[in-house]
C-alpha cells in the first residue's frame, strides 16, 4: 500500500496540512507517525495513545483512500477518478496528470488535488 510519507506531508502548505488534521480522526489499522517519538505504527483504540493525544502528537500517513475521502468532504460532494494513460479527477474541479506507475502518481495526484481544493487554485 502506498502512502504519503512524513517528509512529503511536510512538504505541504499549512493551510492544506491543517485542513487534513481538522478532518482526519484516527481509525483502525490506520498508519500514523508519532511526531514526538518518530515511531510508526498502526492505530488501535487499544494503544498506548488514547484519541486525543493522536490528534495532537501524530500525522497519518495517508493513503489514496483517506485522500478521495478528504476532498469528498473539503469539496462537499462526490468525485470521480477517470483512468488511462492520463488520470483526471473530476468535480468541482478536474485535474490531469500522467499515470506513469499507477500507485504512486495516482496517490500525488490526488495529493495535489487536495492541496488546490485547500487553497482554492481552480
């Protein structure tokens, strides 16, 4: 499973990051990073951190799922991932780009389409 990992997410604008923050609760068997310790692990409700010091100390590490999911909810409505030789991401507003390996420019394409919904770049 491909992921955006912690240097990347640091990459991000902070309105975009603090949009993501704002709108991810932590599920189960979500990847997360703990900012404090740099420790990776899968959440459980079971763990040593309970719900709000998840929140507060550590960033998940998102997947293409969690990103369809953000900008379904940033935008207010639904979208739709059209295939081939060239992705688009279709709503509000439609982005293009090349699928040169389907998993990784799929998950940064939606990763930039998250951060022009975030800032309104359309």
């Amino acid at each position: 499973m491909k992921l955006i990992e912690y240097d990347r997410f640091q990459q991000i604008d902070d309105n975009t990051k603090n949009a993501i923050m704002e709108w991810w609760e932590p599920e189960p068997f979500d990847t997360i990073l703990s900012t404090i310790t740099g420790e990776v692990f899968q959440y459980s409700p079971t763990s040593k951190y309970d719900h709000k010091k998840i929140k507060e100390e550590c960033i998940p590490l998102l997947t293409m799922q969690h990103l369809v999911d953000f900008i379904q909810w940033k935008s207010g409505e639904r979208i739709s991932i059209c295939g081939g030789p060239v992705w688009v991401v279709e709503g509000e507003i439609h982005i293009g780009f090349q699928a040169k390996r389907y998993e990784d420019e799929l998950l940064l394409g939606l990763l930039e389409c998250a951060k022009q919904y975030c800032n309104r770049e359309y």
